[in-house]
C-alpha cells in the first residue's frame, strides 16, 4: 500500500469510531428512557485487537515509537453486550 491509501484507510476508520462513540452516546438516553435492551452477540477479539492497533499505530510512529501487536492469530471469540433497539 502506499502512503495516500494508508492515510485514507486511517481517516475511514476514524470516522466509523467517532460514529460509533456519537452511536453510543446517543444509546445513553435510549437507556434512560427505557427503550434499550442489551443482548449478547459474539465478537472477534481478533479484529477488534487489530483495529485498535490500526487507529493506535500512526500515534506511535508520530512519537517515534514501535507498537508491537503480541496476540494469537487464532479465531478466538468473546461475547459481549451489544445493544438493541425497543420500539
């Protein structure tokens, strides 16, 4: 890849996690409001690790530091909460 595409794919994934912090933020009334539920949904730990260390590493490089990504590359799956909608 090169440089443009790298920059791009950081901008495209910082735009879905503000997204989804603005997502959330706005789930808060929801749950006040009694109309949110959470259920449980599996999650790749693996994805989720990696997208963290995409959005981390150009903070790394800025300070001159190494950001080193030490997980197993196996498909393990957590469950989480995740959030539905009552109408």
């Amino acid at each position: 890849m090169n440089a443009s595409s790298d920059t791009f794919k950081h901008i495209n994934t910082g735009g879905k996690h503000l997204l989804t912090l603005i997502n959330d933020i706005l789930d808060l009334s929801k749950i006040e409001a009694g109309r949110l539920q959470l259920t449980f949904e599996n999650v790749s730990v693996s994805t989720s690790f990696a997208e963290v260390v995409d959005t981390m590493r150009p903070l790394a490089e800025k300070k001159s530091q190494a950001l080193l990504q030490q997980a197993p590359r196996s498909k393990c799956a957590s469950r989480s909460h995740a959030f539905q909608n009552k109408f």
